[in-house]
C-alpha cells in the first residue's frame, strides 16, 4: 500500500501539536529542566500512553519526512 508523503507529514504536525499542548507537570512527570520546545518530549509521551510509543517515532522517521 502506497502512501502520500504528505499524509505522513500531516501525521507528523498533528502528533507534534497534541504533544505542545501537555506540560510534564499536567502528567505527573518530573520537572526534566530547560525544554527547547513546548510540551511533552516522544519518549514521555510514550511512556504515558497506552500501548507502544515507538509507531509515532516511526511514522515521523519515514523517509522524506521532517523530524
């Protein structure tokens, strides 16, 4: 199955805006110092969520995607 590069970043700017929107404090993680982004960093959000936090690293890896 083929996919649209652009649906892959899409994914990518819709996870990363869901991730901007927690704060570590609002989840009960402990303050990790000087952040250069806003919200939850991909391993704490994976550790927070239900089942495994490697697809959206996986999804945001794919080739020919940004960051």
């Amino acid at each position: 199955m083929q996919t649209d590069p652009n649906q892959h970043r899409e994914l990518g700017a819709f996870l990363r805006s869901r991730r901007e929107r927690i704060t570590p404090d609002a989840v009960g993680l402990p303050h990790a110092g000087r952040r250069r982004t806003p919200g939850l960093r991909r391993e704490e959000h994976a550790a927070c969520s239900p089942g495994s936090g490697r697809r959206p690293a996986a999804i945001r890896a794919t080739p020919g995607t940004p960051g």
